[in-house]
C-alpha cells in the first residue's frame, strides 16, 4: 500500500477478502443465491406425532436419560416420584414455572439471582423446555419464563426438563424453524446429561455439567 | 512426547517426524483404538441418515457460498453482534489476535482465565502470548487438561488427547493434582478432573472460548461441546473472549440445520453432542457482562485468493479425515508439526505458513481419497494435495535455484525417456542391469528393492519397488507377434 495512513486490519481483512474474491460486495447478489442453494435433505416430519414421541424417548434412553409420560393433571406425582427415585430434595426453580406443578415434599428455591456457589450447593433444577427433537434426543432450553438463565441447567447436579409433547418435532430443520423467531435469545441443546470420550473413546457421563438428566413428557 | 509447542516453522519435515511416531508402539496402539472406535460410532449414525448425501451437498455448497460473499457476511456478524452488546475486534495474524486478548484480559482486571477447547487458539499458541503477559490460562476441556498438565501438545482436532491412554493420563492427574490413590478407571479420572476445575469455574472471572459458528443474521455465536466445561466458561465469567477465525460465518440461523446434523455425527459418532450453546452479543442477568469478538485472518484470506484451494476454507473441524486416513491412523498427530493434523491438517498447515514452512506435508498422503469420502462439507482434500505439491515443486524451481534442482532434471529426463521408444527400451536394459545388486528376494522368491542409494534414497524410504520383470510385455508382444507370423 501507499497510502499514508496504514489500513485498519478491519479494512485490510475485507479488502484482502474483496480481491481474492474478485467481485464487489452486493447484497442483493448474496440474498437470492443463498436463497438458491440446494437442500434437498429432509426437512419435515415423516412420523405420527405418537412414533415421534417414542422415538424421542428411545433416544434419551440412550444417552442414559429416564423418561416419563405423564398427563398434566398427574404432573406433581410424578415430579415426585422423578425426584424421590433419585433422592433430590433442595432444587432450584426458574421464575415463571407454574407453581401448582411442584410436589410438596421437596425445598423449591426460586432463582433469586442465586451466585453461582449457591447453585453449586443445590441438589437439582426444574425447569420447562422451548422444545425437543426426536432424531437427535434433545431438548431446547432458551431464558424465557419457566427455564430461566443457562447457568441455572448447568451448575447443579441433577437437571429435570419437562417438555410439552406439542413442542416435540422429529428433525433439525423443524427445530430450527420454530427457533428462528427468538434466535437471538440464550439457547442450549441439551442431549444427555454431560459426558465425554476423551479417555481411550470411553462414554463416561458427567464431566462439568448435570451428572444426571431425566426428563418428563407431558401428553 | 513431543516438546514445545507445534510450530509448522519449526517443525522437523514429515517423513523424519514420522519416522520417530513409527517407533512408539505405545502411541500408535493407543491411536489404532481411538480411531476405530470413532470410525465405527461415526459409520453406525451415518448409515442411519437417508439424507446424509443430500446433507453433505447441502454444506459443501452453505460454506462455499459463504466463501464467495465472506466480505458480506462479516460486515453483517460485526454490526448484528455489537446491536447485541458485543465488541468485535479484527486481527490480521496470529500476534494481532494475542496481543488484543491479552489486553482485553488485563482490561477485565483478572490475571487469570478459564479457557474452552480452541484449535484456533492453539493455532496462535495464545496460552504463551497468556503466560507470557503473567496470565494463567486453565484448559477446562478434559483432554486439553490432560494436554496442559502433561506439558504436551494436541494430536487430533476434536479429541486432541486421543494419543494418551487411561494409565498415562492416570500418572499425568496423580503427579499434578497430588491425588496418589488416583485410580485408572475413565470414570475415576473424569470425577479428578470435574473436582479440580469446578473451584476454577466458580472463581475466575474472565473466559477465553474459539467459536465452531458466527451466525451473520443474528450476531450470534454457536459453540458446540461435550462436557459442559463450555457451557460453565460461557456462562459464569464477567467477561468472556471469544477468537475465530474468519472462515466460521455461517450466512444464516437456518443454516445450522445442516451444520447442527453434520458436525457430532461426523466428528464424534453421536446423533448430537451433549451441549450447543447459542448466544448473541451480552444477555441481561444472564451470562458476561461483557463479551468480545476477535474476527482473525491469519493467512486465510491468502487461502481464499487461490481458487483450486480456497475449498480448504470450507473445514468445519469435525476431524473425520484424521480418523480415515491410513497416514494418520499410523503416525498419529504430532508429526505434522501442526495443532491440524491429518489430511486437513496437510492441507491447510502449509497454506497458513504461505507455503514457506511445512512444505513435506502435501506429500504426506497416499492420495486414497478416505479423507474426501467422510468430509462432511466434501473438500476434495486429494485434489487440494496435488495443487500444493505442484505449487511446492514450482517454488523450488523457479529461477536460477530451479536449473540445479536435481528432483527437477530427473523429471526433465523421464520426460525425455517416456516421449522415444528407443530410449524408453534402452532405459528398461539399462534398468535391468543396474538393479541387480540391490535386489532381494522374499520367501516367495520375489524380488524386491527397498534401499536406494544417493538422492533416490529419499523415495525408497518409504516404499519397497519390486524387481523389474525380465520379460516387459513389450517383448512379450513382440515376441508372440513373431509366432503367429
């Protein structure tokens, strides 16, 4: 260059890239041909809802997740009998989750801007879910009233994710269709409890995240 | 096993570095096993998706796409991310992109910081850059941990510890974590690591992340992991930096439906990983309070400028090349001389050197095509080989050094050989004759030549010639003409 005054890397960068791409930027150009790429791959629903339902559950099964069906008027028995099986009693709540579904029995603490060492020393959290793929066995968790900020899925052990069977899709693309209103919100996929291969490819559950992942489908 | 950083400019050339993996029969079992195993996952939820060739279509043409507008795009992720609260950052190299980090680091009051599985970090050795301005990085990634404590270096871009198996990793967490009843069993060592970073996690206030997706449309950032130690180096800091090279813009949300069913299937055998994280910009009680971008280029502009192989660009980082390839498999990841090892590893390394270091590594391939057969986004990885081993002979031949270039006239000559038939059969005599004391036979009384002396060495070194028939099938033919006549 022979400028005076040196480029900024941002405009060294984007003027390195326009020349090796030999054509001006033009966004017009890029919208219609992004438009026009090919995706042939499946992107609906080939199943009845129910075979999705069981596909999911199968899928969860096999990331070691329990699974449950459960009607909504049942749903606090069954929270119960979810957390007794695993002898959960302190859990931390997301604002916004109905009330009338926790079980009396168990220490809900609301998520009061708890730190995260107040987290680290609770046993568990409920929260809902935005929704759940089959194929890949995961669900959904977005900061909306009810699943409340990521840290709160994270930091304790034990995480019980209720999903609603209507937000239950069979693909990816479905999924993706569905979030891309609120895109831009925090979002987690969450398949499985923690886990890792990093020693000799050995699946082992539980490294930093819930040790331990159940889930109940409300139908 | 390897000492100091990988570093391409540095590096002993491949087939030396090669030669030295060969011996440690330790290393090579543990890679066998490791490779295997992910081979044998990934085929197993390959096979299950009927639309997995309409998917790798559909990356292959998202990337490059993205390739051709990249200007575009990134102007695009810089002003959605900062509406979202972001600050982006642009570095035209590697000590660009360390020193803004470091800066950063120092600016979020912390000299320590908490750190997710980076190849690009590693790229930039950002942890010296770190150390060097008094700021400790801890590695939170399992194998990265292992990587850090054990003072070595990764091997392979996903499970960069996959070189160490359960007893050396074992010694590894007892000697650095003082834990000498440490016992061998994976879940033993995952339980010492979740202990010794969980304190990390709830205390040090700065985080250090790479990116596997910038999405343009939103801003966004998509990370996409395992363990959770992402999640926990997301989420819990006050600050959180971010480095990503320049090729990790996705044009749109939409298009992680093809990238979110590509990358865990292909790069660690699971219909999807444990955990993908999406954020955009800085979240009100939830998450940094700050958050920084630094959009890096580090030679990848100069890859885009060559069209035969710019589709390098296109990786996503799944490593399902190194796991096929028959190179890799044998000699494992530290003898590329490159935190990118394998075949994407011997085509990218030397294109971010600009073809001035680690010019062995386009050779260090048999050209089977394994490596293009798994690609998730299709890069002709063999095709990518060849035009660099052209560009590598080009570069030794150019100019006055090129008319001395011995490689280059024994080319001149067989060119000269294969254009007359009197020479070619003169050379075949020739041939004949000046090869018989260098011939072996095998059990089966097969002649074989695996020494060559002087400059022909070099290609014996790796590769056995079997004896020249004494009957070519042009005397053959001839011969048989000679009957039937």
């Amino acid at each position: 260059m022979t400028t005076s005054s040196p480029l900024s890397a941002r405009a060294e960068i984007l003027q390195k890239i326009r020349i090796a791409n030999a054509h001006a930027p033009d966004t017009a150009i890029a919208q219609s041909a992004w438009s026009d790429l090919p995706r042939d791959y499946k992107r609906t629903s080939t199943l009845a809802h129910n075979a999705v339902l069981d596909l999911l559950a199968d899928r969860l099964h096999d990331y070691d997740a329990q699974v449950l069906r459960s009607a909504l008027a049942d749903l606090p028995r069954n929270i119960a009998a979810m957390l007794s099986a695993r002898s959960i009693q302190r859990l931390v709540v997301p604002a916004g989750l109905p009330p009338e579904w926790l079980p009396p029995g168990f220490i809900f603490t609301p998520d009061d801007s708890l730190s995260s060492a107040e987290l680290d020393r609770v046993d568990g959290v409920l929260t809902a879910s935005t929704l759940a793929i089959a194929e890949t066995g995961t669900v959904v968790l977005q900061n909306v009233p009810g699943q409340g900020r990521r840290a709160l899925s994270l930091v304790p052990d034990y995480h019980l994710c209720l999903v609603q069977s209507a937000d239950v899709v069979q693909t990816v693309p479905e999924a993706m269709a569905r979030l891309q209103p609120t895109a831009t919100l925090p979002t987690t996929f969450v398949s499985g409890p923690s886990a890792t291969a990093d020693i000799e490819m050995t699946r082992i559950k539980g490294v930093h995240g819930p040790r331990f992942l159940d889930v109940i489908l409300i139908v | 096993m390897s000492e100091g950083p990988l570093d391409p400019t540095t590096a002993p050339t491949f087939p030396i570095a090669a030669r030295a993996a060969m011996g440690d029969a330790q290393l090579r079992n543990n890679v066998r096993h490791a490779t295997n195993v992910i081979q044998a996952k990934r085929a197993r939820v390959v096979d299950e998706m009927p639309d997995w060739q309409a998917l790798r279509e559909a990356g292959k043409q998202i990337r490059q796409h993205t390739m051709r507008h990249l200007d575009i795009y990134l102007e695009q992720f810089e002003a959605n991310c900062t509406r979202a609260g972001g600050v982006v950052h642009w570095a035209r190299n590697a000590a660009e992109a360390s020193r803004i980090v470091v800066d950063l680091v120092k600016q979020s009051g912390s000299d320590e910081v908490i750190k997710i599985k980076s190849m690009t970090t590693e790229e930039i050795q950002l942890n010296h850059a770190l150390e060097a301005a008094g700021i400790h990085p801890y590695e939170t990634d399992l194998a990265e941990l292992i990587i850090q404590l054990g003072n070595d270096q990764p091997s392979h871009i996903v499970v960069p510890a996959l070189h160490k198996n359960r007893q050396q990793i074992r010694e590894i967490f007892q000697r650095t974590m003082h834990l000498p009843q440490l016992g061998d069993q994976p879940q033993d060592l995952a339980d010492a690591a979740r202990i010794f970073l969980r304190e990390k996690f709830l205390r040090v206030k700065t985080g250090v992340s790479g990116a596997n997706f910038l999405i343009a449309e939103t801003g966004g950032v998509c990370i996409v992991e395992s363990e959770g130690n992402g999640r926990m180096c997301l989420t819990l800091p006050e600050t959180l930096i971010t480095v990503a090279g320049i090729d990790k813009v996705l044009p749109r949300f939409q298009d992680l439906e093809v990238m979110l069913q590509l990358l865990p299937r292909s790069a660690t055998g699971e219909r999807m990983n444990p955990y993908n994280s999406l954020w955009t910009g800085v979240h009100a009680n939830d998450g940094p309070r700050a958050f920084h971008v630094v959009l890096m280029d580090n030679a990848r502009s100069e890859i885009l400028a060559d069209e035969e192989s710019r589709q390098t660009l296109n990786c996503i980082r799944c490593g399902a090349c190194q796991n096929a390839c028959p190179v890799y498999r044998q000699t494992g990841g530290h003898a590329y001389g490159s935190v990118y090892a394998g075949p994407i590893g011997a085509i990218l390394t030397p294109q971010l050197q600009q073809m001035q270091h680690a010019q062995s590594l386009p050779y260090a391939s048999s050209l089977c095509g394994a490596c293009y057969e798994v690609c998730p986004v299709k890069i002709n990885i063999p095709e990518v080989l060849i035009h660099l081993r052209n560009q590598v002979v080009l570069q030794n031949t150019a100019g006055i050094a090129g008319l001395f270039d011995v490689e280059a006239a024994a080319m001149k000559a067989m060119a000269a050989i294969f254009r007359s038939e009197r020479r070619f059969k003169a050379a075949q005599r020739l041939g004949r004759i000046a090869e018989t004391p260098l011939v072996r036979r095998d059990q089966q009384g097969l002649g074989w030549i695996s020494w060559l002396p002087g400059i022909l060495g070099g290609w014996s070194q790796a590769r056995d010639l079997q004896q020249m028939p004494q009957q070519t099938f042009r005397d053959w033919w001839e011969k048989r003409s000679n009957h039937d006549n």
